[in-house]
C-alpha cells in the first residue's frame, strides 16, 4: 500500500519533535529507528570517574572472560576492565571485593548506542559485570558477601544476586508444589554493595531474582537504567537500601536480537525507579528518586505473567506485603509511590495465569495485593501524584507535600470498587499536604 506519513512539529517527552517526511511503499515500518529524535535518553555517563591513566598493576582481564572470585580482593587503584564479568562464589568463609574505584565498562568505549542504532555484532555490550549467583544443589547458600567501590557502566544488567533455579523445580513451583521455605534456604543471603555506581544499563541496574535475602545496598547509585532501577523478585526478603539514588530510570529496552536500543513508547512500558514484585517486608530509606520514567518505588503482585508460554515463569504466592518506605526525597516523578500498581491496568497483553478479576469488552484485570506497608516521614516535590493507594492497610504518617500537580494522595481502585472490595483500612496521620483538596478517595468506605 502507498503510504504517506508526516510528523508535525511538536513536543513529546519534552524534546523537539523534527518534521519527518516518508513516502513510499510501507508495510511494517520499523519506528525504533525514530526514537533517538521522538524520545527521552538521558546519558549519566558523566557520573563515572575515569581515571586519567589505566595503572599497569591492574589485572590482566580479558574482554569477555568470567572471573572467578574466591577470596576477598582489592584492587590497584585507578583500573578500566571493558566487558569483563566477575562471578563471585561460595568459598566457605565471608568475602570482600574492593573495586577501589575501578571502572567495569561493558562496552569497547565509554558511550553506548543512541536509541535505535543497533550496535555491531562484534561490540555488542557484555551481559552482566558482577554476578553473585548460586545453584540448588550447593552443601551451603552464597553468603557474607561485601561488594564495594565499583563503577559500572553499559552493560546489560550491573548486578544480579539469585539462586539459578533448575528446570525440575521451576516445574514444581508451576504446579504449586516446590518447598519455597527451602528454596530460600539455598538461596544467597547477607550481599551487601556499599560506595557503588551502576549507570546506563541496558536492563536492570540491580536484579535480586526469587528467594534471595538479607541484601542490603549503602552509598549505591542507579541511573540511566533501561528497566526498573532495582528488581525485587518474588519472594526475596529483607533487602534494605539506604542512602541510595535513583535517577532517570526505566525509559529504554535492549533487544538482544536486534541489538539495538528502543525507546519504551508507551506510559504503560515505562517502568520506575524500584519494583517491589510479591515480595518483603524490604526497607527503603533515606535515599533520592527523580526523573524515572514512570515513578519512584511501585509495589505489586505480578500476575504470573506469560504462564503458558514462558517456562521459566511461575505463579507468585504473596503480596508486596509489609515494607517500609521511609525518609526518602521524591523529585519530579509522574507517581512517586504506588501501592498495588497494576489493580486497575489492562493486563490482557500480559497472558496472566492467575485467576481472572475482572473482564471488561477485551480488558482483563487481575488481583493485585499489597498489603500492610508503611509510608513514613518522605518528601515529596514537582511530582504527578504523591502516593497513590491500591492496596489494604497502608499507613501513610509525617510526609510533607510541595508543589504536587495532580493529588498528594489518592485511595481507591475502580476495579476492586466494581468488584465490590473497595481499598479498605488506609491510615493517613500527620502529613503536611500541599493544599487543602490534595487527598482524593475514590470508592472507599
């Protein structure tokens, strides 16, 4: 079919929108190759310290070998490692990995790809810089682990702390048979990553897959991230992130394919400085969230997502139940908090294997549960809505409001008030709102 496509002028995501011409035969244009001129990507590459000259002390790594770390180590000052993984594992006794400044850079130089350049075959950036992972069948569970003073930049995801599930048990937990308690036995426990820089990941800055525990993050920065900052995977437990940043997250995704960047299109795609999935109690405190895509933290139970095509997937059993969120400054983000996210979002491209809550036409919602978290003493400035509240039991106590476009707090979810269970059992006590109309309650007895 002869096709005629013309962009105006205009705006979109606060950059100028340039006039596009395309004529000719179309079929299945290809539009990643126009987000670099239509959509937002911040670069935080300046957030890395490069030092001036690579010592010659440092480690003779090689672009793309996995080192293995056994003992605790640290570094020469003044080091560049490019696409160079370090895989930390069980030794017996707790270990130590010093970075001492050190730059883990995942791809051959410093800056990565513009939104839909596809990288060359042979400078695709490297997967993951520091993995601290762990199997089922270990005699102990990877533990007493301290990752300090790293600078990570362009690779796929920063970090990832899990236990690698196998096949035989990702099918028992399919089935709702597999010993969760145990699994979080084996699982790493007591990871901490403290003085930490992890910027312009393609994915996730941080990922903490299902079962891990005791994680706690100090002095750690995550910016430019493709996906969500920090991932909280189901079932992990009691990860603590204090005097953190989270900034200009959640915009972009990688095709590994492809190779290439695009542009999360959408407000839906867009994702959020922290995604806490089915799991806690966590503690998030004292740091900064600004300028992520979608919002700050968001709370959720995934909905089993793909069930019956990917086999890798697995129902969650719980909520994002019981966090605290605590003494944290939220700048210029759409939603700051949002407890119970995708209560009333149109899963139906999701594939859901959970039990169906409600169909409307071709729409399809599902249960989302977050249930007795704590919002206390938070600042929040130049945001869309403050705290929005989809979940039950939510105290929400001494948070000040300053210039907050839509409502500082808003209750109540229209699919669950359709459904008859309204949002029930919302403390708010001592909060500073921004004007006197500034909570809204929507269907709440």
């Amino acid at each position: 079919m002869d096709t005629k496509v013309v962009a105006k002028h205009g705006l979109l995501a606060g950059l100028p929108v340039v006039v596009m011409l395309l004529t000719g035969t179309v079929s299945a244009f290809d539009w990643s190759i126009l987000d670099g001129a239509l959509y937002r990507d911040v670069d935080y590459g300046d957030r890395i310290q490069w030092p001036a000259v690579v010592n010659p002390a440092c480690p003779a790594w090689k672009a793309g070998q996995v080192v293995a770390v056994r003992e605790s180590m640290t570094l020469p000052p003044d080091c560049v490692f490019p696409q160079v993984t370090m895989a930390l594992r069980r030794s017996g006794r707790p270990i130590v990995f010093d970075c001492n400044g050190a730059v883990f850079n995942g791809l051959p130089g410093r800056q990565r790809n513009p939104l839909g350049q596809p990288y060359p075959a042979q400078a695709i950036p490297a997967g993951t810089a520091f993995m601290i992972r762990t199997g089922e069948g270990g005699r102990a569970p990877l533990q007493d682990i301290t990752l300090r003073n790293c600078q990570i930049i362009n690779y796929q995801m920063g970090i990832n702390i899990g236990l690698t599930l196998s096949a035989q048990t990702r099918e028992q937990l399919r089935a709702g048979k597999a010993d969760r308690q145990a699994l979080q036995a084996r699982a790493p426990t007591r990871i901490r990553v403290l003085n930490t820089r992890i910027v312009n990941t393609h994915g996730s800055g941080i990922y903490v897959y299902p079962f891990a525990a005791g994680v706690q993050l100090q002095q750690v920065l995550i910016a430019g991230a493709g996906g969500p900052g920090l991932y909280l995977d189901a079932d992990t437990r009691e990860v603590m992130v204090e005097n953190s940043e989270f900034a200009g997250n959640g915009f972009s995704r990688y095709d590994s394919r492809r190779r290439v960047r695009t542009a999360r299109r959408s407000a839906l795609s867009r994702r959020e400085g922290i995604a806490i999935d089915a799991s806690g109690p966590h503690v998030i405190r004292n740091s900064r969230f600004h300028a992520n895509a979608d919002g700050g933290i968001y709370l959720y139970k995934n909905c089993w997502e793909q069930a019956a095509t990917d086999p890798a997937s697995f129902p969650r059993t719980t909520g994002a139940d019981r966090n605290l969120i605590q003494g944290n400054a939220f700048e210029n983000e759409t939603i700051a908090i949002w407890v119970g996210e995708r209560a009333d979002r149109d899963l139906s491209g999701f594939r859901c294997g959970d039990p169906l809550y409600l169909q409307q036409g071709r729409a399809r919602y599902y249960r989302d549960y977050a249930r007795g978290n704590r919002i206390l003493g938070n600042t929040f400035q130049q945001v869309g809505d403050g705290i929005r509240v989809m979940g039950d039991n939510t105290r929400i106590a001494n948070n000040r409001f300053t210039a907050v476009q839509g409502h500082d707090v808003v209750i109540g979810s229209a699919i669950r008030s359709r459904r008859r269970e309204p949002v029930r059992g919302t403390v708010l006590q001592g909060n500073h709102y921004s004007r006197p109309d500034a909570v809204q309650a929507l269907g709440v007895p």
